[in-house]
C-alpha cells in the first residue's frame, strides 16, 4: 500500500523515513550509513521545492494522512541533508559524546 | 582592525573599567564551597526564569518545576482570577510532595480545579487555601486559614514567569532594568510554536552561559557547519560584534549574520537555499505585528547587517532575539559545581503552510547541532580546570560579557559572605 501522495510516488522506496518524531528521525540518521542517506537525499532534495507548491494547498492543521507522511518523509531529509552536504558522517563532527534532547516539539 | 566601531575608551572591556582587563580567576566554576554560596546568595536572592505564561492557558492549568539548586519544587497555578501564583510543592499536613505522577522527581503540567494531597486527601484551592481535611474533627484545633500552600514570589514580565525566594528583592521589573523596559512590546506572545531542548552538561553553569555570551568561537569551533568557502571566509576574519552593552547584573552582545537572504547562494547549504532557513531562521519575515520598528533595547547599534541580540539575564536565562523574527531562551540549572540542566526553548509564529513549518524545522534542527558542538567542549574545560594547574585565564574583548558574568558571581557571593559574618 502506498503511504504518499500519488504525484510522489517516486519517493515511495524511502518512505520508511516518513517519521513522525524527531527522535526517530535522529535515531534513524545515526543507525544508516553515508550510501543509505545519499540515496535518499538524492531522490528526495530534487522534490523538496515541489513538496513545497503542493503543499500550499492544504491546511497545516488539517493534513491528509499521505500529506501528512511526506511532511514527515521531508522533515527526514532536513535531518539528512546536514551529513550528506558537509559533515560527511551521521553525527555531528566535534561533538564527542554531548547529547540533547527534543522533549517537546510540535509534531505534524 | 576593528570592522565595527568600539568605544572611545578603545575597548568594549576599557569602556566598563570596573571590569579590569587581567586575566580571569576560574575558581568559581570548580570549588564546592563557592558553589554553595552561590546557591544562597545567587539563585535564592535573584528573579529566576521559570517558563512562559503559554504554559498556562486557562484557569486551572499547571505546571511544576524541580529546582535542586534551591532545594525546592514548585508549583506555577493560574487561579480563578487569572492571576499566575507558585507554591512551594509540600502538603501543609506532613510534608508530601503534593503535585507529582509516577515518579516524585519528574516535573509535570496539566490542569485541575484544585489540588489534592495523594496522601490524606488534604485539598487546596488555586489559590493555595487549605479547603478540605480528611477526617478534619480528628486535630486539634486546627485553624485551616493558617495552613495554606507556602506561596513563592511571582511576577510576570511580557509573559516570562520568574520567581525570587527573597522577600526583600526589589520587583521583576525593577531588576530587569532598562533590557526588561527596553524589550516591552516586542510580540514575544505571538510566537507560540515551541521546541524545547533538555540536556545534562558535565559542567559549572556558567561555562555553558559562557560558551553562548562569546560569538569569537563561532567560526573555528563551528567550521565544519557551513560549506566550506564560507568556513574558510568565517574563519579569517574571525569574530567581531556589532555593539555590546552591559547594565549590572545583566548584560547583552549584539551581533550581525543570518544573511536573510545570502548576497550570494553559494555561501549557504543547498538545503537552506530551497527552504529560505537556516541557523539564524527563517529568512521570511512572519507577518504580526510589532517587528517593524522594533523595541528599543533590540540592535542597539542600529546596524544594517545586524542578525541577533542575546540577553544575559543574571544568573541564568539567555534571551535571543534573531532578525528574522523569533526568539529563544537558554536556561542552566546547577545541580553540583560540575553539573547542570540546560534547557533550550525556540519559539517561532504558527506556520500556516508545510512551507512555513519546514523552514522552521530547519531552523530547530541547526540550532541543536550547533549546540552539541558548543556542549562538548564544557565537560573537558571542567575537567582541567579542575586540575587547577591553570588557575587564571585571559579573555579578549570579544568575551567582555564571560568577564562580566562571573564578576557578577564573585560579587553576590562576597556581598552574601560579608552579610552572613556581619549578622
């Protein structure tokens, strides 16, 4: 079954990023490799801006479900976007063990 | 050379000469005795920064703090007449924390018409009245009216609840000064959308304020954020405010940056190109009102190029006012001389569109991962001035507002010190 919206349905193969938490989204930037985020920033950084136009029609407060999950779908490709265009690995460089957590966000 | 004009005295540091331009002694950020003062003559005498009054929505709505470093918990209620008032957290009848869920040291939030003892049942109103004893004929005597929720003082500016523990404290408004007068009206209210961040820190506070009060570590320690002709760029020029300013206790840097948008695309991530975001946020204006003229208090300098104000709030609350139009808090929590709870809240106005809300999602996420880079160098600093084979440290121009901060410390401690031998 389809989870995005037909007019992405190129995007499909990467919808197990379609996570609805920050957590998630992080846990799972971390768990992949370089190869794997490519992959995905590849297919889905070309499709950022029309997720943008497509987007506009529709009330933030009110998503359809598929809508919904291709937020969430670009909100991982935020979260990849910072290894894939310059830090060249998962965490952040010179960050030894800090760690912070998003305790509250407002989630789409 | 200075690409931004500095004081007449030569210096941001000369300008203030109480300041000294020695270097700096970092015993307060490591000795247990300095820090135990600090507890009783900083965080027990001074208005602290506890949360928005968003937190609070309706009457009845609550939330609570743990604050080990005044050995407390508290209550923050809004009572039927929608005035915001804290309580200390302890049931009048034998000393139960009495707003709590499933683990007593967890801070929590929801909404109740009035609270109950999990305990005996002992029940307060809202506004801390004792209004129901279980089994009440079995005391003696017992006078309810006398035995209320102990009541913290409570006030709120623009929004901002803080609380103070002295009595004798002059009022919020009074000690925020001329930033708390300088800042009214900024739309502070609008910008409802909320991440907050929470991270343990294996340091003094004050390293953490310090890391933050100083930009001049901005393009080495951060090189590797930005693509890297910018990095190169950032980093042979190094780091120069726009104004600083300093009104005791407080103080604040204003800086330029967050080219909104860029001169030239190349100089941001292909990311920030297509969202219009990036650390400084949003490069779109929201559209509210009270952004344009701004506050006073806001780019001092009234600088073109300028990006960001940060207020240093003393002791512990950092207030960041970013061009684009949003804002964030830092606070730090001692809980030992080595170790805090940072807490990171940005607030930004509703998006209205997946456009708006991803542009901000860029915006939250950067901010973190510059912030574990900032964070990570704080428990190494501890460690070795810990060893205290260096004692004393030189801090430049650009770090005027460390300078200032833990001077403000050495200060209240020794004004508690000599207090506490002449009475």
């Amino acid at each position: 079954m389809p989870v995005l919206p037909a007019e992405f349905a190129d995007l499909e193969p990467f919808a197990d990023w379609a996570l609805e938490t920050e957590q998630e989204r992080y846990a799972k930037r971390l768990a992949s490799t370089m190869p794997e985020m490519q992959a995905f920033y590849d297919a889905a950084f070309p499709r950022l801006a029309d997720v943008m136009d497509y987007g506009d029609q529709f009330d933030l407060r009110d998503l359809p479900e598929d809508v919904r999950k291709l937020v969430h779908l670009m909100q991982s490709l935020i979260m990849v976007s910072f290894p894939v265009e310059v830090w060249k690995q998962p965490r952040v460089p010179d960050s030894g063990a800090a760690w912070a957590e998003l305790v509250y966000e407002p989630v789409v | 050379m200075a690409h931004f004009q500095k004081p007449a005295a030569g210096s941001w540091t000369e300008h203030y000469p109480d300041l000294g331009t020695e270097p700096v002694d970092y015993t307060d950020s490591i000795d247990p005795e300095f820090y135990e003062a600090e507890r009783e003559g900083i965080f027990k005498k001074t208005w602290l920064y506890m949360g928005r009054v968003e937190k609070l929505p309706k009457v009845g709505s609550y939330f609570t703090r743990e604050l080990p470093v005044v050995n407390t918990s508290l209550i923050f209620v809004k009572g039927k007449d929608k005035v915001i008032r804290s309580f200390h957290n302890v049931c009048r009848h034998r000393g139960n924390k009495l707003v709590w869920d499933d683990f007593p040291n967890e801070e929590t939030a929801g909404s109740c018409r009035q609270f109950t003892c999990k305990y005996h049942a002992w029940r307060y109103q809202l506004d801390g009245e004792l209004t129901y004893v279980q089994q009440e004929s079995e005391f003696f005597d017992l006078d309810k009216s006398l035995y209320g929720l102990k009541e913290v003082r409570c006030e709120v500016w623009e929004g901002f609840i803080f609380v103070n523990f002295d009595n004798t404290a002059v009022s919020l408004t009074d000690y925020l000064g001329g930033y708390g007068k300088g800042l009214e009206g900024y739309p502070f209210h609008e910008m409802t959308e909320t991440y907050s961040y929470r991270a343990e820190i294996g340091s003094n506070w004050k390293l953490f304020i310090d890391a933050f009060a100083e930009f001049y570590h901005a393009p080495i320690l951060h090189q590797k954020q930005a693509v890297k002709d910018e990095a190169d760029k950032l980093m042979k020029v190094g780091f120069e405010a726009l104004h600083y300013d300093l009104q005791s206790p407080h103080s604040m840097i204003s800086s330029w940056g967050g080219m909104a948008p860029p001169k030239d695309m190349n100089m941001v991530k292909p990311i920030e190109r297509v969202l219009r975001s990036g650390l400084f946020g949003p490069w779109d204006r929201p559209d509210i009102e009270g952004l344009d003229p701004l506050p006073p208090a806001v780019n001092p300098a009234g600088a073109k190029p300028w990006g960001v104000d940060e207020f240093e709030f003393f002791p512990n609350m950092s207030l960041l006012i970013w061009a684009p139009g949003w804002y964030l808090t830092y606070t730090y929590w001692p809980t030992a001389v080595d170790k805090h709870i940072f807490e990171c809240n940005l607030y930004f106005v509703p998006p209205k569109t997946i456009r708006e809300r991803l542009a901000q999602e860029l915006a939250a996420v950067t901010v973190k991962e510059y912030a574990l880079q900032d964070a990570n160098t704080l428990e190494a600093t501890q460690k070795m001035l810990e060893t205290r084979t260096v004692t004393e440290f030189p801090l430049c121009d650009q770090e005027i507002l460390l300078r200032h901060l833990h001077k403000m410390a050495v200060d209240h401690v020794e004004e508690y010190r000599n207090a506490s031998v002449a009475g």
